[in-house]
C-alpha cells in the first residue's frame, strides 16, 4: 500500500539545547528505526561541546543528515538570508513532513512549505510550539505582534502539535482557537530510561539540573536553599549542574550568600548522572511547556520538587504536595519537608506504572508518526480528511 512507503521527515528548530533537541532526538531514533528516512535543520551557532556529542550519537539515525545555519533568536533582517538558505536545503531533501518546533522553526517549516507547494510539492506541515513565543505577555506590544504572527501562519499549517494541555490552552487563549487540525501528544521517554538511578556515596540534597537562565529560575533555588536550611534547622548541600547565559550571575550569587562551600556548580552533563549525584531533584522554573526533566527525574525513580507552572501539574498531578509556587517561600517550605519527613517522597511521587502508561516514547512517537501518516495522505490526495482535534494522552 502506497500510504505506508517510508517516509522523508525533516525537523526545523532553532536551538539544538534542550528540551526541543531531546523531543527531536527521541522522534529522529524512533522514526529511523521503524525504516524512515529523518533529517535536522537548526542553528549553527549555539552549543558546544555537549551538543556535538549529542549530534555525534543522533547521526547515526539521520538518513536525511544535519543541516546547520545561522538561524538567530531575535527577528530581524537575518532571517531572510536564512530562510532562503533553508529552502534550498530544504528543498533538495524533498521531504514528506516539515515539521516545526519552536517559532523560528515553526516559520521555517511552514514558510518554506508552502512555498514547495507553490511548486506543486506536496508536503505536511506541521508546528510544535514548545511553549517558546507562548511565554510572551499578551498585554505587550511584542507579545501582542507575535500573535498575530502565529494566527497569520495558521493558514500555512497542515497541524499544530501540543505537547501538553497547558501549552494547547494558552494558545488557545494567546493566539485563538486553531481553525484546523490540532493534537495532544505528550511527551514521552525511552523505556531505557524506566530504571532507578542509585546515589553514590557523598550525595548532596538537592539538585538543580537544566539553563543557567532566569526563566528556570536558578537564582530561586539559591534563595530557597537557603531558607530551606534555615527552616530545616541545619545546614544542607546543593548540586547545580547545566549552562548558560547567566552562569557567572548564579556563581556570584551562591558565593555572596555565604553558600559557596553547600552549592556547587558542575557544567551540563547527561540527566542520569547528574542524578546519581544528588537524592532529590528540584526544578524551580518560572514557566515552562512540558519540561523532559521532570519525566526523566520520575522516571529515574528520583524524589521530585517543582513549581506549579505549564504541563507540571500534568505529570504529577493538580493537587501534589510536590508542587510549589515559583517563590523562594513556597520552594523553601517543600524542601524542608522533603529533608525532614521520612516518608516524604513515598506520599509524594505519582505511581510509577501509571506515569509509564502515559508518558512513554513509544506512545508518544506512534501518536506523531500516525499524524505524519493522516497528512502525508492528505498532502498527496490520499486517504480522505482528517479528524479534527484529536488528542492523545
């Protein structure tokens, strides 16, 4: 049967940091290995040397290859230069699916196919907004002009992906209610990953584990540290591992505070071993879509404390008594909890067989490769029309 041939799948994102270039990632190996033919295109100038060794591992599984530009975070007069760079590209891969991720890529993907269709290629188009421009003020100029951006481009998408309800709702209420085709489909990780991380000898406390930026909130895990010990009445240790912009700032700041013997600072590493380091896991972010931290914490079997924000509560639940509000007091009165009561984590953390069932990858990539499969009929005039807000979960 024609609709089931493989597939020639291309990913467009920005930045390859991050949850993005994990979701990417995880879809790029799964898709390969049931005999499709993926590709990447994203910026060429973030990363370093732990995102070359993640291209390294990934390689293997694109038949497609990498395709790496300047792709820059700010709009500006760039983006026409790499927007036509990326057709050409783009266009010599020939691809069945675009699919977007993040605004720059979300742009590219459908900019560029329309423009195919234009030619009379037919492609799927299709946009993961990964929270991104969603986390922008409605009530600002910027916020308000890249809304309308992202209704403008609805006209060039086949789908708009979701990979939490929080994301889909805020859209939604930031952008408007889609006229066409939109999916919940959560993110998921490998089963590799379903095994508990045992600590070594000289475990810190706590760890906090992702971009050394504001919006993850690093600086409130260093104020709640320090409120945590004060209610615990000890002194407690800390563990802060990742890179960023604002990593000297969060250095500065610990060493100020008196905390440069408690908290110390390692540059990003793989999750499982930075878990292996500490005994529970503290993501204090400002705002977030569907953070893959937090399922590879659980999953690790690792005590978890985060803020209420984006799709968290999704994952452990709306009324946990994980959850904090992003501030220092909220934080604070948690992580104390989390070292003084015994059986905290036990009552804590959602069921283990139950957070599998859901937000496994093989559930996740089966649920986006059936999509792929519904547009790509489509695009080519095959096998009807497809359903309409549809969700997977």
């Amino acid at each position: 049967m024609h609709s089931e041939r493989p597939l020639r799948i291309l990913h467009c994102f920005r930045s390859p940091v991050g949850g993005i270039f994990r979701h990417v990632r995880d879809l790029a190996e799964a898709h390969a290995n049931a005999g499709h033919e993926v590709g990447i295109l994203c910026d060429s100038t973030t990363g370093g040397a732990y995102e070359d060794a993640l291209f390294d591992a990934i390689r293997p599984y694109l038949a497609l290859g990498v395709v790496r530009l300047p792709i820059h975070r700010a709009i500006g007069p760039s983006d026409i230069v790499a927007l036509w760079r990326s057709y050409k590209e783009i266009r010599s891969l020939q691809p069945d699916v675009l699919h977007g991720h993040g605004a720059k890529g979300g742009v590219l993907a459908r900019t560029i196919g329309s423009a195919l269709r234009v030619n009379k290629y037919r492609v799927a188009r299709l946009y993961s907004p990964h929270g991104g421009s969603l986390h922008y003020d409605s009530r600002s100029l910027k916020g308000r002009a890249i809304f309308r951006l992202e209704r403008l481009q609805e006209r060039l998408t086949d789908a708009l992906v979701f990979v939490c309800d929080y994301e889909r709702q805020t859209y939604f209420t930031k952008v408007g209610r889609p006229p066409g085709h939109n999916e919940l489909i959560y993110n998921g990780i490998d089963d590799r990953e379903f095994e508990p991380v045992a600590v070594t000898p000289g475990a810190v406390d706590f760890l906090y584990i992702g971009m050394m930026r504001d919006l993850k909130g690093p600086d409130l895990f260093v104020e709640s540290f320090a409120a945590a010990e004060r209610i615990a009445g000890r002194p407690l240790s800390a563990l802060m591992i990742g890179d960023g912009p604002q990593q000297q700032q969060y250095a500065e700041m610990r060493l100020r505070k008196g905390l440069g013997r408690r908290i110390n600072m390692l540059p990003a590493m793989k999750a499982r071993e930075a878990f292996a380091l500490a005994r529970t896991v503290v993501i204090p972010s400002r705002a977030e879509s569907m953070p893959y931290i937090v399922l590879e914490a659980l999953a690790a079997g690792k005590p978890l404390i985060a803020t209420r924000v984006g799709g968290i509560p999704e994952v452990l639940g709306a009324d946990s008594g994980a959850l904090a509000e992003p501030s220092v007091e909220s934080l604070a009165t948690i992580m104390a909890a989390a070292i003084v009561e015994q059986d905290w984590a036990a009552r804590m953390m959602p069921d283990p067989e139950a957070f599998k069932s859901r937000f496994a990858s093989s559930v996740m990539t089966k649920g986006v490769m059936r999509l792929y499969r519904e547009l790509v009929g489509n695009a080519t005039g095959e096998g009807g029309t497809a359903p309409y807000n549809v969700s997977v979960s």
